[in-house]
C-alpha cells in the first residue's frame, strides 16, 4: 500500500512593505494634473507646424513664420511640459515608490519619500506662482497686438486654461503622497 504524502511547501516568498492603496480621487488628480498640460502643448504643436492659430503679423507667432527656426523650441517645451505632468503620475504608481528594476544598482530599492515629495511640492508651488498671476493677467495680454481674436481667441483660451489647475492638483497630489508614505514608509 501506498502512502501520499504531501509536497514540499514552497519557501515562503519574502515580506515586502507596501503603502497603502492610492484613492480613487487622487488618482484621478494625479491624472487630472498630467492632462492639464495636454490642451496647451497641442495648440504649440499646432504653430510649430504652421496651422494658424490666429496670431497676426508682428506678434512673433504669426504663421508665416512657421514652420521655422522656432518650431524645434515650441516642440520642446511642449514635450518637456509634458513630461514633467507625467511625473505627477509617480505619485500614484508603485515606480514612484520603487526604483524599477531594469534601472542598474538602484532597481528594487525603495524611494525615499522626501526625494519625490520636496520636488513635486515645490513644483507645484512654481507652477502655481506663474499660471494663477497669469490667468488675472490673461485679457492684458490677449490686448497685445498681433493677439488672436473672435474663434482664435476662445481657442487659446480653452487650450491654456486648464493650465491654472496643474500646480493645485500636483499640491494635492504631492500632500496625499507624503501622508500615505509617511504613515507606512
């Protein structure tokens, strides 16, 4: 007679410390703050390649000047604009509490959360001091000459509006971010 006799147990796996659940609100602030920059980068994206966008003669954004020299800085700043909202998205994703893997000597150690917190709080503060002022100062400068009107003017407003919600939205973000890793890193 046969006796069954049981497997083996697979070694335990190693504990890993994890934070707590990012929720649901914050993740859609954290999204929201990555997609505030889309609208304006878009509209840059739109003069670099020399779609008028309503900019008259001697405004410097005029479409006979693009594309151009200057399409190269418009394409950059859109795409680095871009790039830093998509960071918000660290402080709601496990590689902004992780070094991924692939990345050499680092990959796997846990991030310091001041490393994340001081650069995202102070972007949010920067970001804050310059597209609230600017907002107030919208109608001024859409006064300037060369400044787009009618159906071009409500288009760049539209694109540069949700600007003003970047720098609030990365401070929440930044505030959940650091009570969540605090309580538990």
């Amino acid at each position: 007679m046969t006796t069954l006799t049981a497997a083996p147990a697979a070694p335990a796996a190693p504990a890993v410390a994890t934070d707590p659940a990012v929720s649901r609100p914050i993740r859609w602030a954290a999204h929201a703050a990555a997609f505030t920059l889309v609208p304006s980068g878009l509209w840059r994206v739109a003069i670099a390649v020399g779609i008028p966008v309503g900019w008259g003669a001697g405004s410097g954004l005029e479409a006979e000047l693009f594309p151009g020299v200057w399409s190269f800085y418009l394409l950059a700043l859109s795409a680095l604009a871009e790039g830093l909202g998509l960071l918000t998205l660290g402080l709601v994703q496990r590689w902004g509490e992780v070094v991924p893997s692939w990345i050499p000597r680092l990959g796997g150690r846990r991030i310091p959360p001041l490393a994340a917190v001081v650069p995202a709080a102070l972007g949010a503060i920067a970001v804050t001091l310059v597209t609230v002022p600017g907002a107030f100062a919208w109608s001024s400068n859409m006064a300037m000459p060369g400044a787009p009107t009618g159906a071009g003017w409500w288009l760049m407003t539209l694109c540069y509006a949700p600007l003003v919600l970047w720098g609030p939205l990365l401070g929440v973000v930044t505030v959940a971010y650091w009570r969540r890793r605090r309580l538990h890193g």
